[in-house]
C-alpha cells in the first residue's frame, strides 16, 4: 500500500513540475512576445523620424531647433531598441543557464 501511495505522490509532483514549468513557459513566451511588439513599434516610430528629418532637412535653414529635437529623438529610440533587444537576449541566456543547473 505505501509502494502506491508512493507512486501516486511521484506522480503528483512530476504532474506539477510539468505545469510549474509549461506556466514559466508561458510567461516567458509572453515576455517575449511584448517585447519584441514593443521593439517592432518602436523602429516603426525611429523610421516615421527619420522621415521627419529628411522633410526638415530639405526645408533649409530656419529649422536648427527641429533637426536637433529629432536628431536627438532617432538616438533615444536607438538606445531603447538596443536595450530591449539587449534585455531580452540576457533574459534568454539566464533562462537557458537556469535550465542547465536543473538539469
């Protein structure tokens, strides 16, 4: 009687080991998915600015406080792309070393 007891508690806990991991999955899968929408909107934004400053810079002169705004708006959004996409190839890489150790 306690050999079943035994294999139905083995059971239970591989059963929510397996969940406990498919959830982690999940959430990480989701993590990623928003981010890279996230990145994705964002180089949509970098590429409607740089058609801003082509537009101000075939304009002329006059327009030096508009070329430096959006000059300065193309680096900001350069450095959040990199930055999203630098977190998240980190979160991936301590996900994979996590999955080793268990191993």
């Amino acid at each position: 009687m306690s050999e079943t007891n035994t294999t139905n508690e083995s059971v239970l806990d591989i059963f929510l080991l397996g969940l406990k991991t498919w959830l982690a999955e999940i959430r990480w899968l989701t993590k990623s998915i928003l981010t890279r929408y996230e990145i994705s909107r964002l180089e949509k934004e970098l590429e409607q600015e740089y058609g801003t400053l082509g537009r101000i810079t075939e304009m002329g002169k006059g327009k030096k406080q508009d070329k430096e705004l959006s000059l300065k708006q193309i680096d900001f959004l350069k450095e959040e792309i990199e930055t999203l996409r630098s977190e998240l190839a980190r979160d991936r890489e301590d996900r994979m070393a996590k999955l080793r150790e268990e191993s």
